[in-house]
C-alpha cells in the first residue's frame, strides 16, 4: 500500500483553524443546551455533574486551539488530533445518557465526514474505524437512558442492532461521498488553475509582438541620438586611430541594433493584420503545417463543403483548442489523420478523424474531464490524464463551441466534432 498516496502527504492538506474553532464552539453550546434541557426541563436523571466536566474539557481544547494555536491552518495530523478527541468527548457524553439509544448518537459520524472532505482518505479511514469501535463500545456500555429506569422506554435487541447498522451505513455512505466530492472538486480546481496558466501564457506571447513594436517605436531617437553624436566625436577626434576604431564599433552596433528594431516593428505591423482576422481553413492549414515538420503521418484537410468561408477572430483559445485535438489525432494515429471542414449559414464544423485505435468504452463517456485514465494498454502507451482534452474543450465551449467525441468512424479511430453557430464565432 503507498502511504504517500493513501494520506496524500505530497499534498499540502489543511483544515481552516477558524472553521473547526467555529463548529467546536456550535458543538459545545449544543451539548450544554440539550443537557439542562434534559436535565432541568424534563426532569430526567442522568451523571449532569460528569457531563458538565467533560463539556469544560472540550471549552478548554477549544480555546486553546482558538488561541493557542497561531497558525490559521491546521496541517493534517494536528486537525485528526482534534477529531478524534471530538468523538471520544460525544462517545463519553452519550456513555452517560444512554449510549447508543440516545438520539443525539449520529453525531459521532461527523468528525469523519469533516476528515473526509477536508482531509486525507487515511485520516478518514482512521477515524471511521475509531468512530465504529466507539460506536460499538456504547452500544453494549452504557448509563441508562434518561428515563429508562422509570420504566418509560424500553427497546428491544433488535431495535439497538437496526440503529448500529443505520448508523455506521451512514458513516460509511457520507464519508465516502465526502471523499469523491473533494477529490472531484480539488482535481477540477486544479485543472482550471491550469486552464489560467495556459491561457495567461498565450495572451503572454500574444502581446509580446505589441510590446516589441512599443520597444521598436521608443528606442528609435536614442538610438538616432547615439548614431549623430558618435560620428560627431569622429569628426573631432582626427586621426587618432584607436579611438576612431572603437567609435566605428559604436556607429556600426548602433546601425545593427536600429535595423533590428525595424524588423520587430515591420513584423508586428504585419502579424497584427494576420492576428486580428483569419479564415477558418487558413488557420488550420497553419496548424496542420506546424504538425507536418514534426511528423511523417498524412495530414489531410477536406474543405470542398466549407461554403461559408468567414473571417474569424484569431484568439488563443481557439488556436490552443485546435491545436490539442489536432496533436492527440497525429500522435495516436497509425498513418493518416483527416480533418474536416464544412460550413453553411446555419453552422460551421470541424471534424477531427484519425485511424488509431480509437476512444476505449471505459472513458468514452467521461472524456473531458480532468485526470482520467482508460485501462487500454494500446492507449495507455501514449495518453496521459486527460488533462490536455480537458483544456481544449473548454477553451473551445468558451468560444461557444459544441464538441462530441465518437470512435471507429471513417478511419476507424477516434472522432472529434468540434461546431459552432457561425454568429457565436465572429463575435468570439
């Protein structure tokens, strides 16, 4: 068993100190409550004197964690200390009123449904099994209920044996409904902050020919500076050689670095007219070029039925979209790779064919989402966690794109059909 995996100790797990402080404080004034409640209101008998200790007890945890403790986060060792004392606190308190007939006994679940959504599986593990044995231990240990030995209730073996199983089916549902729900969320989260990443590169490099062009424009009269006063103290240094040596150096470099900055600017100017308006077929004749330098597979783009042949904003998102679902085609095909372009007044739609093995049924209705994983050893060779799918799909619904993946089309390998309205795509 990997413990590094079962605890999750290269994450970096934590508990907010002010949540668990806040839910100690509602759990304490609660137990107080239902004690003078019990005790004074409705006249049952129970050890209120115990009670009360043990409540004082866990005020004085709680304070200690509220202002004791420094650190706002509570790493996943110290937060499990806290809850297991939680549950052995509850465990006395319902030891003393009733044990497992107490109706306050569900509550002994949910330190491990906190354990299970902030914390690590083998924390929760742990303390769903300390959270069974205490269950169990009152079940057949315990102060008599109040008002049990005044011959009011009386319950039956069969009756305490339904509320041990109720309640440790709800240990068990809950904690591992707590344990899917965080690791979808987390692995989600994580996937989106990759989203960002990607996204803030591209606008990045995007802007980097803006930001040339400004360098290009502000350094032009230094440079023009630098040039008429370095032929001026040419002039009047004469015929000193090893000075007139350096200040050719100084001309001839100044020269260079202001035919540089014209091409950055020239380039820029023309890259900004390519940037800003583009035909769909252009720019996947452009992607599929990129792909052709680095790969030997045939490449084929139909666009014999692309009859609404628009202008699209060149952006990011989707050149970064294409691009993902275009390369996963070239690297799990065998030898051909066909895409496909048609369009109309009503939609425009890509289809992306390759003749590989194709999308296995495992994942087929899971595909795009983050960190999956199919159980294809042909396809395990190359894939990776479904990250990349992830990414390009939402790059792609962003620009209001509907995607669909399909396997064992035309070429007998995997289908993406990437379309949009063409409305949704001019003003993208």
């Amino acid at each position: 068993m990997d413990f590094s995996t079962l605890f999750r100790t290269k994450e970096n797990l934590n508990l907010d100190k002010n949540t668990l402080t806040i839910l100690r404080y509602i759990a304490i004034f609660g137990q107080f409550l239902a004690l003078n409640i019990v005790y004074f209101y409705l006249s049952l008998p129970f050890p209120i004197e115990l009670s009360y200790i043990v409540i004082l007890v866990g005020l004085l945890t709680n304070l200690y964690l509220q202002f004791g403790i420094k650190k706002n986060q509570l790493k996943d060792l110290y937060a499990s200390i806290f809850l297991v004392y939680d549950l052995i606190q509850l465990s006395i308190l319902l030891y003393l009123t009733g044990g497992i007939f107490n109706p306050f006994c569900y509550l002994l679940i949910i330190p491990a449904i906190v354990s299970s959504t902030f914390l690590s599986m083998g924390t929760t593990i742990i303390l769903g099994f300390i959270t069974s044995s205490l269950l169990l231990t009152i079940s057949f240990f315990h102060f008599p209920l109040p008002g049990e030995d005044m011959n009011l209730l009386h319950f039956p073996d069969f009756y305490k044996i339904g509320i041990i199983i109720s309640i440790l089916i709800g240990l068990i549902f809950l904690s591992y409904f707590g344990i899917r729900f965080a690791g979808e969320t987390k692995k989600r989260s994580e996937a989106l902050n990759k989203l960002q990443e990607v996204i803030s590169k591209e606008y990045e490099l995007e802007s980097l020919g803006g930001q040339a062009a400004a360098a290009a424009h502000s350094l032009g009269t230094p440079l023009a500076t630098i040039s008429v006063v370095a032929k001026e103290l040419k002039k009047d240094i004469g015929n000193n050689k090893e000075l007139s040596k350096d200040i050719d150096l100084l001309i001839s470099q100044t020269k260079r670095c202001s035919e540089i900055l014209k091409q950055i600017s020239k380039k820029q100017i023309k890259e900004d007219i390519f940037l800003s308006s583009i035909k769909l077929e252009d720019l996947l004749e452009e992607i599929i070029n990129s792909f052709k330098e680095t790969s030997s597979k045939e490449i084929e783009l139909v666009s014999d039925e692309d009859n609404n042949k628009i202008n699209i904003e060149r952006t990011p998102e989707i050149i970064y979209g294409l691009r993902n679902f275009i390369g996963n085609a070239v690297k799990f095909s065998k030898s051909k790779v066909r895409i496909t372009l048609k369009s109309d007044s009503k939609k425009i739609e890509i289809k992306v064919n390759d003749d590989g093995p194709g999308i296995p049924d495992d994942v087929i209705k899971k595909i795009g989402e983050p960190y999956i994983k199919s159980k294809s050893e042909e396809l395990n060779l190359n894939s990776g966690l479904g990250l990349g799918t992830f990414l390009g799909k939402t790059l792609l619904e962003r620009q209001g794109a509907q995607l669909s993946f399909k396997r064992n089309n035309d070429l007998g390998g995997a289908l993406v059909t990437i379309s949009w309205e063409p409305k949704k795509l001019i003003n993208s």
